[in-house]
C-alpha cells in the first residue's frame, strides 16, 4: 500500500502520519448517508429497562388483580366441604380390584347426584351438584364421598344425602340385575323341561310302533339324548336355587352401609382469602409483565441514543431525563418549568449550537414528537439572550404554537412580548399560511413572499438573533426551513417515535438545505451505555482491503 493509498484515506496533519479525528457522519457524502441502519437488537438488559420504565403500569395490575381476587372471595367464597365412608360388601362372583372402580364410578354419576338432589329437595343442577362431589377409593372395600356445600351443615347433610342415594342406588341395581338374573335361570329351566317332555313323548310314540332293528336304534338314541336332557334340567333347577337362595340372603345389599357418618372439614376464612388475594395479585402481576414484554418485543419506537443517530443522521450530543411538566404544579407550570435542571441543560445546548456569524446569527429546533418540551427550552435560552440585551426574535411555527402559549400569545402576527424582565420580538403565522418563507434566502423564496414574510423580515433587520421552533410533516415537506435557519436542533423523545419517523425529519430538514448539528434525546434510559455517535468503520474497512 503506497503513500498515496493512505492519503486518499486519511487526512494527514503535517508530517505526523497520524488520521484527523473523524466528526459525526464526516464519512458519509449527504447523497451516500446510509438510509435505513438496523437499531439495537432486543435484549435481556432493554426488556429488563423496559420492565423497569413501565413499573407503575404493572405494578397498577397487580393491584388491580389482588382487589379482583378479594372481590371474588367475598363474591364467590369458597365451599365448605364434609366426608363420609362408605363399607362396600361384594358378592361372591365379584372381584373386588374392579368392583371398587365401579362403585367409585356410581358414586360420583349424575344418576346418584340426582337421587341426592330428591332426597334433599334442591332446586339445583345435576351437573353443578356432581361436580361438588368427588369419590376417593380408601380401600378396596370402603369409599371416601366428599361433598361441598355453601356451609358446614349444607355440607353434611349433602354428603350423607350422597351416602345413601349411593347405597339405595346400588342395592336398586343389585336387585334388578338378581331378578333379571332368575328370570333368565327359570326361563332356562323351562326350556329344559320342555325338552325333557319332548323326548319322552317321542319315546311312547316310538314304543307303540312294532319292533324292528331301525325301531331299537331310533329308541336307544331318544334315551341318551332323555338322560342328557335330565342331566341338564338338574343343573338349570340346582342354579335356579342357589341362585334364589343367595337373593334371600342380599348379603352385599345387607352388608354395605355408611362406615362413618358426614363430618365438616377444617375451613379457613383467612386462608381461602389469602388464596385468593395471592392468586390475584400474582395473575394481575403476570398479566401485567406479559403485556410489558411483548409491546416492548413488537414496538418499532427507539429509545437508545445510537438507535436515534443512526435514524436521524445526526449524532446525539444531550441526552436528559423527563421533562416534568404539570398544568396544576405551580413549580412545573408554563414558564415556571424552565427552572428545572433538564430544561436549562437544553437550553445551554442549543445556545452553544446556535452558529457563529458576524451578523444576524439563526437556529432551528425541530421537535420530532413533543413541542412542549422544545418550545420551554427555546423560550428559555430566548429570554436569557434578551435578558443579556440581544435583540431576539422568536418565530413559533409548530402546531398549535406551544412556545407562544408560555408567553401568553396566541394571536397570529409579529410583536413584541415581555416576559421576566426580558423583551423579544414573538412572530407567529396565521393558520391559515402554510410552510411561510423566513427572512433568509430571499432570492429563493421570492415566491413566497407574503405579509407575514415581510413583517419578520422588517423586524429581523435589528435583530442578532433568529430562533424558530417549526414542526415538520411529511405530508408538506421543508422547504421553507432554509429561508428560516442555517442550521437545526432536533429534539426527540425517548420512546415515542419510530425508526421512519425520526428517519425522515432528518432527510427532510437536509433536502430543504438546512444542516442538522445535533440531536437532544428527552426521557433518556438510565441503563442506555451508547454514546450516540455514528460508528466509522469504513475507513478501517478500507485499510484492510488495501492491506
């Protein structure tokens, strides 16, 4: 790489060798700046700093569930709730492994919830009373039935109600199926009688014919199949009576019965609104926090002062805290709030901004989101510099005329106000004059000339100092913003605009001719560690590829 490669690289000073410290954008040609640079990548620290900055609103969330969760405690309390044990007596043909899960089963049915709701003569659904009811399985033999009640004694009694529906229930479907069950055995003693009768007539039909050889073989098999039938009509009758003798006895009717009768459950009014307040207070606080995260994830509007120079073009030079402001404080209303520390820090930037000139000296403020803020801070460095025994003229632009509202004007026009010992010349267009021409650039402006124009002008000749505070839409473009100021301020707060927005007063205060100096960010992250200056990594990229 030869000498000449370097110098075209670096600005050499004398014989040192050494790169000039490169200024803010001095890389870039105004026609080359980058257009679009991606702002900081979300990270654990910015969602942390997010959550920190919103903590009243979750915080107000959490209050609001904790009062939510207490409403419904007192709204809604919690059940009381009783136990019962029920002993279950099986059948000798049950298995009580599989038994006991039916009976868990029947237990907790809408058809036992029903029977309960009859006996205690509620006015109640099925569905809610089933639901309130649970059946724990003890043992194989015994059943644990808990209900709940809107108090200690409705308590008891549903759970005994739901005992003996359970036990009534079951001895009634015990009994039908014992009786659908001999019914089937006599039905099946009939058919073996009738088949015995059967093979008997064929016999004596049989025996009354003369004998013959296919006579003997035809008789001797009707008598097998006689004896067969017997066989069969012995065991169908020996069931039918078992089976009868067992139904008589109803020993796994007689034997299940209510182990324990129903007894109330400990029940703490001061737990269950612990319970609730606690869950209240941490779903409000969740809740809260979710809706943090996610609007910080999803929300296109910068607060970093890098992600602001990269948008803007223009490094970020001041970086202060809220502006507080109050209509009703008397410490923070109107012009009072200047007095605060932010605004004056403001006020001493943009009066070191304002640009040498041997005549009338002009600045420019473009507040990109919140005039107020720059109009306290314009009016304050403009009171101060007529105090010092400048002629100022102050020209309010932005909508709704936030600067001539602190010092009480609001009519349109050129005049002088006084405001704290200080005399200035206020001039504000009518509403109707849209993007008026300044006192600068005449010959460019010449077009646009009007009243308004000349009024400034006329007074702007004995006047050192032209201060304008012009708000910009893209809609209406800036090109009157050259015949007012060489050189512009932007203010812009912390959080409340996007990339785009920020991204496009920036290249429209350029397209009009006017430079942007700087940049003040209001409302400020603490935990913010860039410096908001635009990183030059071209020439060292440069460097590289020569080498």
């Amino acid at each position: 790489m030869t000498d000449k490669d370097l110098a075209a690289i670096f600005s050499l000073n004398g014989n040192s060798g050494r790169p000039r410290q490169l200024e803010a954008f001095d890389d870039f040609n105004a026609e080359d700046r980058p257009a679009a640079l991606a702002p900081g990548l979300v990270s654990l620290g910015f969602i942390r700093a997010a959550i920190r900055r919103a903590a009243l609103f979750w915080c107000a969330l959490a209050a609001v569930g904790l009062v939510v969760g207490v409403g419904l405690n007192k709204e809604k309390p919690a059940a009381y709730k009783a136990s019962t044990s029920v002993l279950i007596t099986y059948g000798p043909n049950d298995n009580p492994t599989s038994a006991v899960l039916d009976n868990q089963a029947i237990a907790g049915s809408r058809s036992v919830a029903e029977l309960a709701l009859r006996k205690l003569g509620l006015q109640e659904s099925v569905a809610s009373f089933a639901a309130a009811t649970t059946v724990g399985i003890v043992t194989d033999r015994v059943l644990l039935i808990t209900v709940s009640g809107p108090s200690s004694t409705a308590a008891v009694s549903r759970a005994n109600a739901v005992a003996a529906a359970f036990l009534q229930f079951r001895a009634s479907q015990m009994e039908t199926s014992q009786q659908l069950l001999l019914k089937s055995l006599a039905q099946e003693v009939s058919q073996a009688r009738q088949n015995v009768g059967s093979i008997n007539s064929q016999i004596g039909q049989l025996s009354a014919q003369p004998a013959s050889s296919a006579q003997q073989s035809q008789l001797k098999n009707l008598q097998t199949q006689l004896g067969q039938a017997n066989g069969q009509l012995a065991v169908d009758e020996q069931t039918l009576e078992n089976t009868r003798a067992n139904t008589a006895n109803l020993s796994a009717v007689t034997g299940s019965v209510v182990l324990d009768g129903a007894v109330p459950l400990a029940h703490s009014h001061l737990k269950y609104l612990l319970i609730y307040a606690v869950s209240g207070l941490l779903g409000g606080l969740a809740l809260g926090l979710v809706i943090v995260v996610v609007r910080t994830i999803v929300s296109d509007r910068l607060r970093r002062r890098d992600d602001v120079t990269h948008a803007l073009g223009a490094p970020v030079k001041l970086s202060v805290g809220k502006v507080r402001r109050s209509r009703w404080r008397p410490g923070r209303r109107g012009l009072a709030a200047a007095n605060g520390t932010d605004i004056r820090r403001i006020a001493a930037h943009l009066r070191g901004a304002v640009p040498a000139s041997r005549g009338r000296a002009a600045l420019a403020v473009v507040p990109v989101d919140d005039p107020a803020a720059a109009a306290l801070s314009l009016v304050s460095l403009a009171m101060a510099r007529a105090q010092e025994g400048y002629q100022v003229v102050l020209a309010d632009l932005a909508d709704g005329a936030p600067a001539a509202r602190l010092l009480d004007t609001k009519a349109p026009g050129v005049r002088p106000v006084s405001a704290r010992d200080a005399r200035l010349i206020l001039a504000v267009p009518d509403r109707d004059d849209i993007a008026p021409a300044g006192p600068l650039g005449r010959a460019q402006a010449e077009g646009q000339l009007s009243a308004f124009t000349q009024a400034v002008a006329d007074a702007c000749a004995s006047a050192d100092l032209l201060l304008t505070l012009v708000t910009l839409d893209p809609s209406l473009g800036a090109e009157n913003l050259a015949t007012w100021a060489p050189s512009a301020v932007v203010v812009v707060t912390a959080g409340r605009s996007s990339w785009a927005r920020i991204n496009a007063v920036g290249e429209m205060i350029r397209l009009a001719g006017t430079s942007v100096s700087s940049a003040v960010l209001v409302g400020t992250d603490k935990t913010d560690e860039s410096l908001g200056v635009a990183q030059h990594s071209d020439a060292l990229t440069g460097l590289s590829d020569l080498a």
